[in-house]
C-alpha cells in the first residue's frame, strides 16, 4: 500500500513537472511593459499637437477602447497625453474610441478617421491617432478633402512596412509620426526619465524624405 502510494505522489510530481515545462516552453507570456517608454509617447504625442493646434485649433483624440480588450501601453500613454496637455493649458475637444479586433493589427479604421477629418476641417484643428493614421480608400481619394485637421499619429512596430507613410505625406494625411528607431542601442537606459526611453527606442519623423530611408531599412536588404 505505502509503495503504490509513492508511486501515486511521483507521477503526480512528473505530471506537474511535465506541465510546467510545457507551459515556459509554448505558452507565450507577454513581456512586462515599461511605463518610462511609454510615458515618453504620450509626452511627445501632445508637445506635437500643442505646437500644430494655433488660432484656438481644436485638439481630437483616436484611441483604443480598453473596454474589453487590453492594449498595451495605452493606460500610460493617455495619462501623460492629458497631463501634457493640462501644462499648456489645452485640453481634448473630443475622443473617438475604436473598438479593434484582437485578431487583427490596431489600426484606425479608414472610414471612422476619414468622417473626423471632414468634421474637423480646420487647418488649425489636430488629430492625433495612437493607432496610426488612416490609410484612404480608392473610393476616399477619389473624393480629396479641401481642408482638414493636421494629423499627428503613433506609427510604432511593424506600421511603417504596412502601410505607405510616404505617400500620406504626400497626400497631406499625416504630418508627425512616431515611428521606432530601426536599430535601437542593445543596452536599456537606466534613467527614469521619460524622454530618454523614448529617444531610445522612437523617433519623430515629420517629412516624406524622413520616412523613405526608414522604410527602406525596415525592408532589409535587396
């Protein structure tokens, strides 16, 4: 009785061996994120907009909605976006939230973005997406806006090599971008401030020639 006991207790033991190797070795766990570097997005984010937004321009907001799904980073940057406003004494005219699809990239649905630029059709209006900007339709072009809101957008990860961010500044859709420096320094900064996380690991960009060598270094080599 007791050596059937043992026997019982150790092929639990291997059972629980057995699946916590499974799950380190399969199961992927998203990394903790870094406040700092995000802090610094939402901190540029807004310097961008207060300098564009002149002459009383409205300042509008696309964000995730956190509602049901998580998006990382988001809580952080949306705080410091705010306070960064408050300090120059601005504030958000209005937030478009976009419920995303967790199976798909987050973007800024072409036709949601298009009906805000229409509606905010002031040059001194400011757009600012942290879901990058909308990429128009062959429908959308055919009908060009005369005059809308300048667009500064958050174009991090593999954004820049999915869409044409050249030709959106060329169509005067997009006129700051963040985008992630294409080989960022192996060592992590060690300073709490924000701004050296973001200089480490971002980059604004606010021209077509800007974008053109990015693109063709994130493409790699022919």
């Amino acid at each position: 009785m007791q050596k059937q006991r043992v026997k019982v207790f150790a092929s639990l033991a291997l059972m629980a061996g057995c699946l916590v190797f499974l799950g380190t070795r399969f199961v992927h766990l998203r990394p903790r994120l870094d406040q700092r570097e995000h802090i610094g997005i939402g901190t540029v984010l807004a310097e961008r907009a207060a300098k564009l937004a002149t002459g009383g321009g409205r300042i509008v907001l696309i964000a995730p909605d956190t509602d049901l799904f998580d998006y990382p980073g988001a809580e952080e940057q949306l705080k410091a976006f705010h306070s960064t406003l408050r300090r120059a004494k601005l504030q958000v005219s209005a937030t478009y939230p976009i419920r995303l699809d967790p199976l798909r990239p987050p973007r800024a649905p072409s036709g949601d973005f298009f009906e805000i630029l229409r509606k905010y059709n002031s040059e001194s209006d400011v757009v600012v997406s942290l879901l990058g900007p909308g990429v128009p339709s062959p429908e959308q072009k055919q009908r060009p806006l005369a005059r809308h809101a300048r667009v500064v957008a958050l174009c991090s990860g593999e954004m820049p090599r999915q869409i044409n961010l050249a030709s959106l500044f060329d169509e005067n859709l997009l006129h700051v971008a963040i985008v992630n420096r294409v080989s960022p320094d192996f060592i992590r900064p060690t300073s709490d401030d924000p701004m050296v996380w973001f200089d480490h690991f971002y980059q604004v960009v606010t021209t077509r020639p800007a974008v053109e060598p990015l693109d063709r270094a994130k493409a790699g080599p022919p």
